[in-house]
C-alpha cells in the first residue's frame, strides 16, 4: 500500500484535534439549548401550575363564601320563626295565673339565646307599664338563678359525683342566698317529690342544714317546718334523719332571730 493511501486511512480512524473540537462543540451547545428548553418547560409547568392552584384556592373561597351566606340566611330564617313563636307566648303572660306567667317566661328563656332573652327582659323592664316591668324582672329573674337552679336540680342526679359537686358548690357560692333556699325547698313539692331519689332527699336536706339563718324569712320557715315534718312522717332511715336533725337546727335558730 502506498504511504498516502496509509496516511488518509489513518485520517478517517483518528480525526485530528480540530475535528474533535468540532463535535466537542456541537455536544456543548446541543446540552446548553437541551438545559435551557428545560428549564423553560420547568417555569411553564410551575406558572401554570400556581395559575391552577389559585383558581382552587379562589373556588375553595368562593364555595365557603357561598356555604357561610347560605348557612346565615338559614339562622336568620330560624331567628324569626324563634322570634314569632316567642310573640305568640306573650298573651299568657298578661293574665292572672302566676303559675302559667312563670311556666311561660321559663319557654320564652328556653326559646331565646341569654343574650337575646337579657335584651329582650331588659326592654321590657324599661317600659312604663308596670306590668311589662314586672314581666321584665322576673324574666331577668330566672336568668339570674339559672346557674343556682342547676344546682339545686344536680342534688338529685344518677350520678354521686354530680349530686357531690352540686352540694358542695351551693354551700359554698349561694348558702346565704334566699333563692337557692327557696329553689331547694320546693324539691319536695307535692308534684316534685315524687321524682327525688333517697339520695336526693338526703343532699338537700344536708344543704338546707348547711345554709346561713340570715338567709331565712318567715315564709320560708313555714315552708321548711311543712317539708321538715313530712320527711319525719315518712320513717327515714338513719342518715336521713341525721340530715334532718341538722335542717331542723338551723330552723329553730332562724325562729328564735326573727322573734
């Protein structure tokens, strides 16, 4: 083989330096667009993406915008059959039957939120006619004595922790009031006495027997002597005869101060 043929083949096998940098070159800027066109789609996808993320975000807003309206316009509309069946109370409160007034200012109560009730027993005890603000105050009255009257109610509870507690927070928030006396008292009324359980009986006679004598008026002695003998007459058993004990204590002390 001749020397040029033998040169040119080695040529074709081995590109020269100048050659290689060529493709070296080529491959460099091939990378470069590949990198950038990359990179291009990446901010397209990622700005499209938080195109899309936002309209959910603003059609999430939107729907509990919605809901939240939908939801007011229903509270609204039970406002006003609230406020419509509350109206149609009020002719009971304007007759002579105490017992029907009080069993209709506690629906109205139990019919309004305390605050609705506290604006609306407020009003009327601002009013000129006398008799709108008696209803008033005693409309403010049950507001009042909510919490004692829970109490009083928790005595007589299924469970001994709830009756524990009741006993001990009336003795000591309200041994000194008037009200939580009289609410306990009338546990034994006829109607109620029926439902007090032996436990019951025994708790509010201990709270009765715990209260101040100050807090006693001359009607309530007469009711507490009332209750005091028929628990006597009913053969209790021995812890509710020592409660009992206690409870007659307390009237005797409360006749001799008012004498």
């Amino acid at each position: 083989m001749e020397k040029n043929e033998i040169l040119n083949l080695a040529s074709s096998v081995n590109p020269t330096p100048k050659n290689r940098s060529f493709y070296e070159r080529i491959s460099f800027w091939i990378g470069i667009v590949g990198t950038i066109t990359t990179l291009a789609l990446t901010i397209v996808n990622a700005n499209t993406k938080m195109k899309i993320d936002q309209r959910e975000a603003d059609l999430k807003e939107l729907e509990v915008r919605l809901q939240e309206r939908s939801t007011g316009v229903e509270e609204s509309k039970e406002r006003v059959e609230r406020y419509k069946w509350v109206f149609s109370l009020f002719p009971n409160l304007s007759g002579t039957d105490a017992q029907q007034k009080n069993f209709t200012i506690n629906l109205v109560r139990l019919a309004l939120t305390k605050d609705e009730a506290q604006q609306l027993f407020t009003g009327l005890q601002a009013s000129s006619d006398p008799d709108l603000q008696s209803l008033g105050q005693n409309g403010i009255n049950v507001i009042e004595n909510e919490p004692i009257s829970l109490l009083v109610s928790q005595m007589n509870a299924s469970t001994a922790d709830v009756r524990k507690h009741a006993v001990a927070m009336l003795i000591q928030d309200y041994k000194s009031s008037s009200q939580a006396i009289a609410l306990t008292l009338r546990m034994y009324d006829p109607g109620n006495a029926n439902t007090l359980s032996a436990s019951g009986v025994i708790n509010a006679l201990y709270f009765l027997g715990s209260t101040d004598p100050e807090a006693w008026n001359k009607e309530l002695i007469l009711e507490g002597k009332a209750i005091a003998k028929r628990v006597k007459d009913s053969n209790p058993g021995p812890q509710t005869q020592k409660a009992l004990d206690t409870f007659e204590t307390i009237l005797k002390q409360v006749e001799v101060q008012l004498k």
